[in-house]
C-alpha cells in the first residue's frame, strides 16, 4: 500500500514539474506589467531581446528563423524605346529584417492595440534573374544572380489583439498585421549581363539603377505580405503560448 502511495506522489511531483517547466516564460521574453508607468520602454525592451532570437529561429516556440525571408517572384518593367529593361527576379532571400529599429510605440492594453513606426536601416536581398532587354540596336537577354541593397526603409503598423478562452484561461490572439511601407533608397546590380559584355552590360545597369525605384515598388507588396505575416505569426507563438496574465501581469 504504502508503495502505491509512494508512487502516486513521484507522478504528482512529476507532473507538477512537467506543468512548471512548460508554462515558465523563457528569460528572452520580458514581461511587462500593465500598470508599469514606462510601459513603451517595457514593451520595446523586450523586442529588442527578442530580436537576436527571431533572427535564428525558436525551435521551443515554433517560430521559424526570420532571415533569410523568402519572397515570390516578382517581375520588373523599365525604359522603352531604344533602350527597354524587362526582367524577372526568383527565389528572393532578403537578410536583414530582424535589424529593424523601433522608433515609435503606443500601445493600448484595454483595447489591445499595438502601433509601431519602424526603420529598416538595410535589406540585402539575393536572387536569380532572367532579363529581356532592348539596348540601342541590340535586343539581348541574360540570366544570372541578382543583388538589391534597400538601406532606410520605414514602415508603419498596426497589431489588433483579440482576447480568447482555451481550457478556462485567456490569451491573446492578434489579427493580422497591417503594414505601409516608405520607400528609402536602393541600389540594383544584375550580374553576368549579356555573357558579361562590359559596353552592354554596364548600359543596362544604368538603366536598371537610374529606375531603383520603379523596381522596388514591384518588390514591395511581396515585402509588406511577408512582414506581415512573419510578424503576427511571431506575435501569436508567444501570446497564445503563455496566458494574458503571464504576458500582462
């Protein structure tokens, strides 16, 4: 009998223990609490200690690695006449997103609302192009690996939470975010243009980074779909990981 006992209490202890240890918030996750009269500073501390993690990823959280992030292909269009551009980039990396810096916060805990104003200081983004182009008298194509520099990027966004109930406690679930970004500057460098011909190539280039801009604003409605869905999918592995009250004491 009283080894019955014995082992009834080794199986409580252990699932306290299990319980304990599953539900304890990691040590890079800052809890904030509601009444904190610096709550922003709270707030983007803690972003700030996360950043390095979702650079590479939280297995025990699920949260994949941020960078590099993957875009879909996107296809560009410049120039007409004598000298026309039109190329399609794929298999887009960018490296670069987990250095976003927090310039402005104003959270709304009774309504859960988060705003933010967020810089980009530098994307690097690598991938694979095809290009049909008219340059002069020549209409050429070339393939090869594409490098784009976006340095001072801004955007804004907006993260709604709703409250919801599972297993009798509740957590925070947020729709998805909505993001605008600013264009900055960018540079453009297409190599291995036209078999690396130094006359045609480096006209087309110029073509190319005399138009940065018309480029990106191809790219940026990819850009803004994958930072958008990164981010909530970040923000609701944790919220709705660890209780309301947890995050929110």
């Amino acid at each position: 009998m009283s080894s019955i006992i014995s082992l009834k209490h080794v199986l409580l202890y252990l699932t306290s223990f299990i319980l304990w240890t599953t539900c304890t918030i990691p040590g890079y996750i800052k809890v904030c609490h509601r009444d904190d009269p610096k709550l922003v500073t709270c707030i983007n501390d803690s972003i700030t200690i996360l950043k390095p993690y979702l650079k590479k990823g939280i297995p025990e959280l699920d949260v994949p690695p941020l960078e590099p992030l993957l875009l879909d292909a996107v296809d560009l269009k410049s120039g007409n006449g004598a000298t026309r551009v039109e190329a399609t980039i794929s298999n887009l990396k960018i490296w670069g997103p987990t250095s976003f810096v927090i310039q402005e916060l104003k959270p709304n805990l009774n309504k859960n609302i988060f705003k933010f104003k967020v810089l980009l200081p530098e994307l690097n983004v690598v991938g694979q192009y095809k290009a049909d182009a008219r340059v002069l008298f020549f209409n050429l194509k070339g393939e090869g690996p594409a490098y784009i520099n976006i340095t001072d990027y801004r955007f804004e966004c907006k993260l709604k939470g709703n409250k919801i109930m599972k297993e009798g406690e509740e957590f925070l679930e947020f729709e998805k975010m909505k993001l605008k970004i600013e264009v900055g500057t960018s540079n453009i460098r297409l190599e291995n243009l036209f078999n690396g011909d130094p006359v045609l190539g480096k006209a087309t280039s110029d073509v190319v980074n005399e138009n940065s801009n018309l480029f990106i604003s191809e790219i940026l409605p990819n850009l803004q779909q994958a930072l958008s869905e990164k981010f909530t999918n970040i923000a609701n592995k944790i919220t709705l990981r660890f209780t309301y009250k947890e995050l929110f004491p």
